[in-house]
C-alpha cells in the first residue's frame, strides 16, 4: 500500500493537521471520499470549532463595503446569460462523498450555482449600477509611455491599477488582487499582474491566468509548477479611453 | 445587495446580516473543508455573492437559509474538484428562496455539536485500533511518528492503520447514507 496514491492521500491529511490549504494533486477517485471524511474528522479535532479569525472577519467587511461601493468586479461572478451547465447524476459514492451528516448539502449542491467557475470578462456594471457613478476622466498615462508590452501604474480617487497596451490594446486594470486585496506587480516579461501575496496571476485582459482551468500539466504557466487552486473573479477594469496623446480613465470626482 | 432602498439604512442592515451570521457560516464551512485557508475563501465568496444578490428586504429567516444554501453550493463545489467531477453551475438556485434543508441554527453551536456527535459515534463503530489511530490523529492533532509511538507500532504501520481506518470509516458513512 505503501504507492503513490497513499502518498497524496497522506500529504492532504498532513497539510490538514498542519492547518494548510490541502490540494486535491494526484489523488485517486476512490480516495476522494477518505480526504472529504478526514477533513470532516479534522474540523471536528479543532477545539475552536472553526471560529473565525477576527481579522479575516474585519477584512471580509472591508471588501464588502468596497464592492458595495461598485468598485469590485463581484459582478463578473454571475455566468453570461445562457451558459450551459451540466446536471451531475448522484450516485451512492456521491453521497459519500458528502460525510457527516450533509447529504442533503450534496444534493442541493448538484443542482447548484458553481461559484467557484472562473466567469467571463467583467461587465462595467453590476446590477444596472456602473462602476462609477459620478465621475470624471483624469489623464493617467500619455501614449508615449505605453509601447506594446508596457505598463504605467496610476493612482486616482477611487482606483489604483495599471494602464497596459495589450498588444495594441490599451486597457485599464485594477492592481487589487480578487484573492485577499494585496497590491498586484506588473511583470513585464510574463505581461501579466502577479499578487505577491498567494500568487495569482492576471493577464493583460484582467483574466486569472495561473488558474486550474486551462492549467497544462506539461509547461505549466510562467514557471509555476502548480496552478492557482481558486477561480478568482476578474480584476476590476475602470473605463479607458485615450484622447490626442493621452490615456485617461473614468474615475470618481475627487 | 439588492435591494430598491439603496440607502445608507441599507448598507447598515446588511451589515448587521453579516455579523449575525458570518461566524456560523464560517463554522458550517469549516467543519465541511477542515481548514482555515479554504474556509476563509469560501465564507468570502458567499459573503461576496450576497452583496450581489441577497435581497436584505426578505425575511430574517429566509435570508439565513439563502445564506446556508449558497455556503452548502460552494462546499459542494470545492469537494467536486477532489472527486473530480464537472462543476455545476445553475445560476438561477442561490438566487431562489426555496428551504432546501433542515436549517442548522445560525445563533448557536448546533452545527459544530452535531458534527461532533456524529464523528464520535463513527469513532465508537470503529475496531478499537482504528479508532485510537483517528483519534490520536485528528483529534489530538498528534504526527504520524508521535501516533506510531503512543500505539507501539511502527511509523509505516501507523500510516497503513490510518488508511485501513478511514477505509473503514468512510464505509460505515456510506452504509448510513
């Protein structure tokens, strides 16, 4: 028994204990049920009983109040109008598969929103609203410093991000990671917008690029061996627009 | 949130929504994945989606049980990956109002307890071997090696018993599905 299937199932129990986020990497089918029943077991262990880590609760407010405010692109979550979806048949290992004392959880799951799918590019506007309500053009960039493959940060009221030509396309995008809020850096040579903190990876088109979908097991993506394991919403992407010589972005009214 | 008031009145009642129910969600969230990170990052998303969606005019308990339903999506979601199964996504369900499940009580440990229960019953079905080896691992949190010395046993027979165990476990589960 001592094979490589029990070396994955091993190492998402340790990453477990060791209170990590475990991957589901190389794990058979069969052991799928013994990972989700260790996990159950593991929170059941913990003696604070999942309490919640005051600092994630205040952090997870801050966002709110920002996206509240139409500057997350919370809208990109929803899927385009028309996507298709598949039904999941459940079978007696799909019940397992649910532990202690869900299975109504599953079930309700398998005719359920995936609001972890990666979502389309993101609308302007969420609920009708625009991401900016009042606002004005405010001159960031001029042309000259955005040759193809080029990137200026900018600062204004109510965004900080980078303008970009994408290949001859200029686009604004906010440098606010979608994971946890941490400030993205451009990296000129991948063209992408790396979070320092998880490292997930956006490109040109605010997009995840270093996600699992889409993840080739063989170059993997700019020298990451592993993919991003969330399907992070796309960045927020203020409205640009350049005029003569200059790049300007529609911004709140200072 | 949607909602027609779109007041300050309005960001103030969602606010109060998510301190009342962003530990208990947390917690359903958490006894489902077993660790903080993924807990974190889902408690975020049905939060998130809520600010989006959830209509704060409905009554307190079906904007709970809306909450509970988009938490259960998104754990179901998250495990669909270990069993590598196609993600669903029907848009329109978090969106719906129906009572899909006994709710668990978002003003109490009920939920915790209940996992609780459920996993010392599973341990008392156990082989008394397999039942000291879950114990020792997951509840006391002890390593591998630590578990292998307190049952005299060797650091690859602990590994094995472990596995048997959840084996084991996870058949006592599907029995009672």
């Amino acid at each position: 028994m001592a094979d490589e299937r029990e070396d994955a199932l091993d190492q998402f129990i340790d990453t477990l204990l060791e209170g990590g986020r475990p991957a589901p990497d190389g794990m058979v089918d069969d052991e799928a049920p013994l990972a989700h029943l260790a996990a159950e077991l593991a929170a059941a262990g913990n003696p604070d009983r999942g309490q919640p880590d005051p600092a994630f609760v205040e952090q997870l407010r801050l966002r709110m109040r920002d996206a509240d405010a139409g500057i997350s692109s919370v809208q990109g979550w929803s899927l385009p109008a028309g996507a298709p979806f598949h039904k999941v048949r459940l079978t007696r290992r799909d019940l397992l598969r649910v532990g202690l004392g869900a299975a109504a959880g599953l079930a309700a799951g398998a005719g359920a929103i995936s609001i972890l799918r990666p979502s389309g590019p993101a609308p302007l506007t969420g609920n009708g609203r625009p991401l900016v309500r009042d606002g004005e053009w405010e001159v960031v960039a001029t042309l000259a410093d955005l040759p193809e493959g080029a990137a200026v940060r900018f600062s204004t009221v109510a965004f900080d991000g980078y303008v970009v030509n994408d290949a001859g396309t200029i686009r604004a995008l906010s440098s606010v990671c979608t994971h946890m809020g941490c400030t993205l850096a451009y990296r000129e040579k991948w063209q992408d917008l790396r979070c320092p903190c998880h490292g997930a990876s956006f490109n040109l088109s605010g997009e995840l690029a270093n996600g699992s979908s889409g993840w080739s097991e063989g170059s993997g993506y700019a020298g990451d061996t592993q993919a991003y394991p969330i399907d992070l919403p796309p960045l927020v992407r203020p409205k640009v627009k350049v005029k003569g010589d200059d790049v300007l972005v529609w911004t709140a009214r200072a | 949130m949607a909602t027609s008031s779109g007041s300050a009145n309005a960001h103030r009642r969602f606010e109060a929504i998510y301190d009342e129910h962003v530990t208990a969600i947390h917690r359903f969230v958490y006894a489902r994945v077993g660790n903080r990170p993924d807990a974190e990052d889902l408690t975020g998303q049905v939060f998130m989606r809520a600010v989006e969606q959830l209509d704060i005019d409905r009554p307190a308990p079906q904007i709970s049980a809306w909450l509970y339903r988009v938490a259960q999506n998104a754990v179901a979601d998250y495990w669909r990956a270990f069993y590598r199964l196609p993600q669903v996504g029907v848009e329109q369900v978090a969106a719906s109002w129906e009572p899909v499940m006994p709710q668990p009580d978002p003003h109490a440990d009920a939920d915790a307890d209940r996992a609780a229960t459920a996993v010392r019953g599973l341990l008392k079905r156990l082989p008394d071997q397999y039942a000291k080896v879950l114990e020792l691992r997951f509840l006391h949190r002890l390593s591998v090696a630590e578990t292998a010395t307190r049952l005299g046993i060797s650091h690859g027979n602990a590994k094995v018993l472990q596995y048997r165990a959840l084996r084991k476990a996870a058949l006592l589960v599907e029995a009672d599905g």
